[in-house]
C-alpha cells in the first residue's frame, strides 16, 4: 500500500501506456485512467474529493477555446482543397516544367505537397491528393516503386511542419505560445526540410539514375509560352490563398481562427473557379470535418482528465525532477526527449502526443531556459515521423489504400525509410542550430520595466491670489 501511496504518478504513467498498448481509443483510454487513479487518490487521501470537480472548468476551457476553432475550418479547407482540381493543375504544370531533368516529377512532387502544405495544413489532405494524382504517372514513366511510394509520403508530411500547420495551432495551445510566432518560427526548419529532400533526389539521379528518369519526349506536350501559362494559372490562385491565410496572420490582420475561415471561402471560391464546386463535394468536406474535430475534442477532454489526476497525485512534480536532473542537463534533455518522441510515435498520433506528453514536457523545458517557441517547433519536426514510421505511419496506411494491388506493402515501408532518416536529420539540424527557428521571429528587444524613466516637464506655475476673485 505505501508503495502504491508513493509510486501513484509512475504507476498512472504505467497505466496510461498499458491501455495504449491494448489499442483502446485514446480518448476513453486517457479518461478511463484518470477517473480510476483520481478515486485511487481519494481513498488514498491523496486528493480531495472536491479536486476533480475541477473537471468542469477544465471542460468548459476546452469548449470556449477559440484558437480550437482553427482546426475545423483548416479540416474544411484541406478537405475542399483536396478534390477541387488545384493539385491536378499545379502538379502537372509544374512537372512538365521540371520534366526534361532525372527526378523531375519527384521534384514536382515534393513543391506542390510544400504549397498544398502551406494551404491545406492537414497531412490526409496531401498525401491522399498527391497519391491519386502522381502515383500513377510515376510508375508508368519508370520511377522506381519504392522512391514513388517514400517521395509522395514525404510530400504530404511536410504539410505538419509548413504553416498553417494543425500541429502547430495545438502545440501553440499546449505551450501557451501565439500560434503567429509558432509559424515564423516553423518558416525555417520548413525550408531546410524542403531542401533536404530535394538533395536526397539529387543524389538519386546521379548513383541510382534508373530510379529517377527524365520524363520521354513524347509526354512534354507543354512548351514556351504554353507552359508558362498553365504554370501561373496554378501558382497565382495558391499564392492568393497562401498569403489570405498566412500573410493575414502574420501582418496581424486576422488571428489564425479568423485566417482558417477566410481560407475556407478562398478554398470554396477556387472549387467554383475550376468548376468543382458541387453539394456532393461540400458534403464530403464537411463530413471530413466533423470525424477529424470529433476526434481531436474527445481526444482533449481524456488527455484533461488525465493530466488533472495527474498533477493532482503529483505527476508533474515528478516528471519535472525527472527529466531536469538527466545527465548532460539542457542537451540531456534534448536528446532523451526527441528520442523519446522518436519512439513512441511508432504507437500514437500526433494529436495523442500533443495533448498527453507535451503538458508533461514542458515545464520541465521551460525550468530548464528553453525557448518553448522553439521546442515547439522541434517537436514538430520530430513528430512528423509519426506519419512515417513503419508499420503504424497514418501516411503509409493513406498510400496502401490508394495504392494499386500490384505494389507491395513492404515496398511502400521500405520506400519510406531514407525520408524518415531526412526528416531525423531535420531535427538534428534544428538542435545544432537554433537560429533556424528564432532567426524568423519579432527579435524587437523586449522593454524592462523597472529601468523606464518617465521624466515629467516642470512648470512654472504663477503665484495663487486668494484676495482677488477668479475671472471667468
């Protein structure tokens, strides 16, 4: 019994990963383990019986959390986005462009997932969009069928990390930072990430050429003039929603809920614009939206009981202690907890990890002087390779069900691992280099109060006359 009274942090911690392991939902999962260890803790005398009717605030902020609001209306546009003909356009425009070159549809590939990432913000949206479009092209021009599968995975994963990123809207809420420094902060590791895969093709094309062939003569039909005007009738419209987007929030015109909603009327005026726009089609948007926000608002209720329970018995306290008294202190803790994040994203979701190990990281970060703008987009970076881990990444799962019976699945996991070992490097870059994310950010140098002096101006008053009367 004293053992229990004492280890109750550890063993909840336990608990938690045990049903997580079984494969139970992790929103009845998370509230199932925190309800059972908060009557533990009353019987105990851990906690007062009055502690959990702290649950009803904790509610009630999830449901009046107005920056939450941005995830609906970046489901809705990505959903929209997804089957309104505006990847079809950019990809084929811009692969004929890149077509004369080895890897030119790969190079296609990986721009248009980097502009449907800055658009979409949801990484279904992009992988599925690129798979269906690209997939089929790809393997009927020779490009290898493990490259095929790992560059349209990649492609779409990049949209966690390019803003407006869903992933970055939560971390900014876990972290309690603005979600417009999140973005300029994500600018950075985003370009390097792009960069990164666009090496790795070249390196491709010149030791493995076969893998990556230059488009045949016969499938340029677009030259000169032509050509350009396909390409801008691609690239304009997603520049124009790009920056309502993106642009509003970071001259601060609009917030990222306010931004979200604006890119869902940009996104409904492009499905008009290529014709698109059907009821069958919004249907199915709205359908999307409502499974993806059911999810993640049932997701952040168990984690807030959890994480209530938890603090309550003293999990904070000890996940703070053990995590800042690691060896090697700040780089310590750099090193076991991307690790750490390594790992257990082979079994959760990007949204799990966000709510449930993100609250417990962060404090223990913040104790120890981190940057949490920073941290958070490290994070971010990191948990991009919950996507593509084999056997549980979400996009490999997208890519096997839109993938024709003839490619294997093992081709599609082994296609997958040289871009999770770039997506490792990424991260490994943003370590070494913390500029890469603070380099974007307002570096305006912050006001200390206590040395402001205010100097008022003295005057010279004329003497008061009592004996006169006043004038008016």
């Amino acid at each position: 019994m004293n053992f229990i009274i004492h280890n109750m942090a550890p063993l909840m911690f336990g608990g938690m990963i045990l049903f997580m392991l079984i494969g139970y939902p992790a929103a009845f999962s998370l509230a199932a383990t925190g309800l059972f260890f908060g009557f533990l803790g009353i019987e105990f005398g851990l906690i007062r019986p009055d502690f959990l009717g702290n649950l009803t605030y904790q509610l009630f902020g999830i449901v009046s959390n107005d920056l939450l609001l941005a995830i609906p209306f970046f489901t809705f546009m990505g959903a929209i986005l997804e089957r309104c003909g505006l990847a079809e356009d950019l990809l084929d425009s811009i692969g004929q462009l890149f077509g004369p070159i080895r890897g030119g549809m790969s190079y296609a590939v990986i721009f248009v997932g980097a502009i449907l990432g800055a658009i979409t913000g949801t990484v279904a949206a992009s992988v599925i969009a690129m798979g269906v479009i690209s997939m089929t092209p790809m393997l009927k021009y020779g490009y290898s069928t493990r490259h095929t599968m790992g560059v349209i995975a990649a492609s779409g994963t990049i949209t966690q990390l390019i803003p407006p990123s869903l992933v970055l809207v939560v971390l900014a809420d876990q972290l309690g930072k603005s979600v417009g420094d999140m973005y300029a902060g994500a600018i950075g590791p985003s370009i390097i990430q792009i960069a990164l895969f666009c090496i790795w093709v070249a390196i491709l094309s010149i030791f493995r050429p076969q893998d990556v062939p230059a488009l045949p003569p016969e499938a340029r039909t677009l030259h000169g003039l032509a050509l350009l005007k396909k390409c801008l009738r691609g690239i304009i419209p997603s520049l124009g929603l790009i920056f309502l987007v993106l642009g509003t929030i970071f001259m601060g015109l609009a917030t990222p809920t306010e931004a979200g909603a604006m890119g869902v009327v940009g996104a409904i005026a492009l499905a008009w614009f290529y014709g698109t726009l059907t009821w069958p089609l919004l249907y199915q948007g709205m359908a999307t939206t409502m499974r993806i926000t059911a999810m993640v608002v049932y997701i952040l209720i168990g984690a807030r009981v959890f994480s209530l329970v938890f603090q309550g018995v003293g999990g904070k306290e000890w996940i703070e202690h053990l995590l800042t008294t690691l060896p090697g202190g700040e780089v310590g803790f750099l090193i076991f907890v991307n690790a750490f994040i390594f790992v257990i994203a082979f079994f959760l979701d990007f949204f799990e990890i966000a709510f449930i190990i993100i609250p417990m990281l962060a404090p223990a970060a913040d104790k120890l002087g981190i940057d949490l703008i920073w941290f958070g987009v490290l994070i971010c970076a990191n948990i991009q390779t919950s996507f593509m881990h084999p056997p549980f990444g979400f996009a490999l799962f997208y890519l096997r069900g839109i993938a024709p019976k003839s490619v294997k699945t093992s081709d599609i996991y082994w296609g997958a691992v040289p871009w999770l070992l770039l997506q490792v490097i990424l991260v490994v870059i943003v370590i070494a280099w913390p500029g890469s994310v603070t380099y974007w950010l307002d570096n305006t140098a912050a006001v200390d109060p206590s040395k402001v002096k205010i100097e008022v101006p003295q005057f010279d008053v004329p003497p008061l006359d009592l004996d006169k009367p006043p004038k008016f």
